[in-house]
C-alpha cells in the first residue's frame, strides 16, 4: 500500500518531465481557474436577475424562477458521463473546445429568446457545454499532478476561481441598472470566447498517447467499473455530491434570502461577495496547509466543524422569533462556507488520487453524480424555502451528516489518518 506523501515529493504524473509542458505553474493555475469560472459565471451572474426574468417571462411563483439555475444544474451533470470517455480516447483540448463552443452558441441565443420554457432548453443546453470545462479541468490537473499536489494546485485555482461569486452578482447587477437581462448571457457569450481562444493558444494536450483508452462499450463500462468499485473513490464522491447540494440549495434561494427576508436590495451581491470571499480565504488557506497536515484531516476536521454550525443555524432559526438577525447569520453562514471551501476540493482530490489510469472517465462520473445529486439536492433546499432560513440550515446539517457516513465508510470508521487506509489506494508516480 503506497501512502500520501508530502507535495514536494508528489510534483507531477510520470510523464511531466519528458513531455515539453511550456505553461508555467502560476499560468497553468490561471487557465484551469478561468475555465473552471465559466461554470461559475453562468450560474452566479444570473442570480440578481432571477426575479426580473420571472416577471419578464410571465413566471407567477417565485420559486420557480430557481429552475434557470437548476435546468442549467441538470444539462452540467448529465453530460459529464459523455464527456469523459471521449476524453480518454481522443484528448483533453478538442472536447474542451467543443463544450466551450456550445456554450457559446447557447449563451448568445438566450440574448434572443422570447418565453420560459425556451430558455430553460437553452439553459439545459449552454449546461451540456459547461460540462465539458468541469471534465477537462479535472482530467488536465491528475495528468499533470496527484495527491497532495493536486490538493494543492485545485485549492489555488479554486481561490482564483471564487474570484467569480465575489465579482459575478455585482457585475449582473451593472448590467442591469445599464440594460437588461437578456445581456447577461452576451455577457457570459463573451467571456467564455476570451476564455476558450487561451485555452486554444496556450493549453497543450496533456494526455499522453500511450494512456489514450479506446472509446468502446467495453472500454467504457470498465472504466466505470473501474470508478464505482474503489471504496475510497466512490464514496468521497458521494460525500462530495451531498456537500455541494447544500451550495446549490444556498445559490438557488440566495436572492429570497438576501432580498426577500433580509431585505439588502442592491447590497445582496456584497453580502453574497462577503460570504464568496471567506470560501476563497478556504481555498487559500487549503493550498497552504494540505501538504503539511494532509486532505483527510484538513476535510475531516471542516466538516465536523460544518455540521455543528449548521445545527447551530437551525437551532437559532427555530427558536429565534422572526429571522435571525442578519448580523448573527451571516457571521454563522460564512464561518460554514469557508468550511464547505476546502472541503470541496480535498474531497474531490481524495476521490481522483486512485483514478490516475482512468482520469477522464473518472472525472466524467464523478462529475456526473456529484452535480446531479447536488443538483437534486439543491433543488429540494431551494424549493423547501418558505420565507424563512430554517429549511436552508436544516438542510445544511442534514447534507453534512450524511457526508460524514459516507466518509466514515470510506476510512473504515477511523478519522484524521494521514495516509489511505485501502491497498485500492495507490498513487501513480
């Protein structure tokens, strides 16, 4: 059994040196937190025009007008499964480029559309496109790196990455107060053509030819095979899904929180920002500490700690007569989110560290169950919303208690190791 090792000592994947990588580590870093954004602006971006799209469009409940986050949700995580074995057979840069084109196309025929139900097909659309960024960046950072290094570039290009939920809602709210929201999507139209032509100029294909896997059903099946039958793999997957329910179940009810309970108005993408911020500081925090203290311990001991802040929150949103007043909360809920901050990316780590010799189709599976099954979650939290922060906090506790279960089976019932307690864990050098 080969254990975690510091991440001097885990720098990259076998063929990192021989293989003529020009991009430099801080560029690298860059570009995979810039594709991983295109994602983010898409759903972040939106959440300031909610109300105005259900009005504009004729949308009577508000709770429905959540569904142009969770459509978008849905087309993300449905597509990851085809995006994947492509991947493995074909390479990481053309499916990239495709998924951003559709994206593209997606985003600007949304500037057009003139009902609901046709933008939330669009929406389903330009979210297959996305998919392609959230595979590929995955698949992009295990060719290049494992274990504690990998923690550690995906802990810094998700703090550039949260760049996006500071400055995304502002930026949305801008467009709005200049011109309207169909603008928004020419917007994101936009950005993702800036960020696609650097991928395409400056990306080199990172898999290498000898670790291409034919794109048959048989290759393909093993592959998940392969994916679902690693204890430790599988089940931070599922730990991973569980935790990122509860960020989409905040994204969906963001704006009735902020602007309905709280009554901020246009200071609803500062509060937002704010919370964004500390996920960020996480992020930061993570890449620095990973190697000395390690994913598990790191994650562990976050979601130990998320989940009484969660059961914290609850509480006072019970007990409390009214809303709990806003400075109590946002204290609380940004103490949980800087949690949820590098509980997502050690997680994710944790779940890749095995899956080297299947990258893609593991990137593609996992991708596939954590953004359904948060997405399902979400909706759930989202749609739970009844003028009042008790079901969001109760999902927040209920989510991270499940997370735990699934943690627990993966460790075999013993917290803050330092190394993988499975001999199905190894790391590929």
């Amino acid at each position: 059994m080969k254990s975690e090792l510091p991440a001097d000592a885990i720098s990259a994947s076998g063929n990192q040196a021989s293989d003529g990588f020009k991009l430099s580590r801080p560029e690298f870093i860059a570009l995979i937190a810039a594709l991983m954004a295109i994602n983010a602006l898409a759903i972040d971006v939106m959440l300031p025009a909610l109300a105005e799209i259900g009005n504009s469009l004729g949308v009577l409940t508000p709770n429905h007008h959540q569904y142009v986050v969770t459509v978008y949700l849905f087309g993300f995580a449905v597509s990851q499964l085809l995006y994947g074995p492509i991947s493995d057979r074909f390479g990481r840069k053309k499916p990239l480029l495709i998924g951003i084109g559709i994206y593209v196309v997606t985003s600007l025929a949304c500037v057009w559309v003139p009902e609901f139900n046709m933008l939330l097909v669009l929406r389903f659309l330009q979210g297959i496109g996305a998919a392609a960024t959230r595979v590929m960046t995955v698949s992009i950072v295990r060719d290049r790196y494992s274990g504690r290094a990998m923690a550690e570039i995906m802990s810094l290009a998700m703090m550039v990455f949260m760049i996006v939920p500071v400055i995304a809602p502002a930026t949305g709210e801008v467009i709005l107060i200049f011109s309207e929201w169909h603008m928004i999507f020419g917007f994101m139209a936009l950005f993702a053509c800036v960020i696609g032509f650097w991928a395409y100029s400056r990306m080199p294909e990172t898999l290498a030819p000898e670790n291409r896997r034919p794109f048959t059903a048989k290759s393909i099946i093993s592959g998940f095979g392969i994916v679902i039958g690693n204890r430790v793999a599988f089940c931070y997957t599922l730990a991973a899904s569980f935790m990122l329910g509860s960020l989409f179940g905040f994204i969906n009810s963001a704006q009735q929180i902020y602007v309905g309970i709280y009554d901020l108005g246009r200071g609803f993408p500062v509060a937002f920002a704010a919370v964004a911020a500390f996920m960020a500081l996480s992020a930061f925090l993570n890449s620095r500490m990973v190697g000395r203290f390690g994913m598990r311990r790191i994650s562990q001991v976050l979601l130990i700690t998320f989940i009484s802040l969660s059961l914290l929150l609850f509480l006072l949103s019970v007990f409390f007569e009214g809303p709990v007043p806003f400075p109590i909360y946002i204290v609380i809920f940004a103490l949980i989110m800087f949690c949820f901050g590098s509980i997502g990316g050690n997680f994710n780590a944790l779940a890749m560290e095995p899956l080297g010799q299947v990258a893609g189709t593991a990137s593609s599976v996992l991708g596939f169950v954590q953004s359904l099954t948060g997405a399902a979650i979400g909706m759930l939290i989202g749609q739970s919303f009844n003028g009042t922060t008790v079901p969001m906090a109760l999902g927040y506790f209920i989510v991270g208690a499940i997370a735990m279960v699934f943690v627990l089976i993966a460790e075999q019932g013993k917290l803050f190791r330092a190394v993988s307690p499975s001999p199905q864990h190894v790391i590929e050098k």
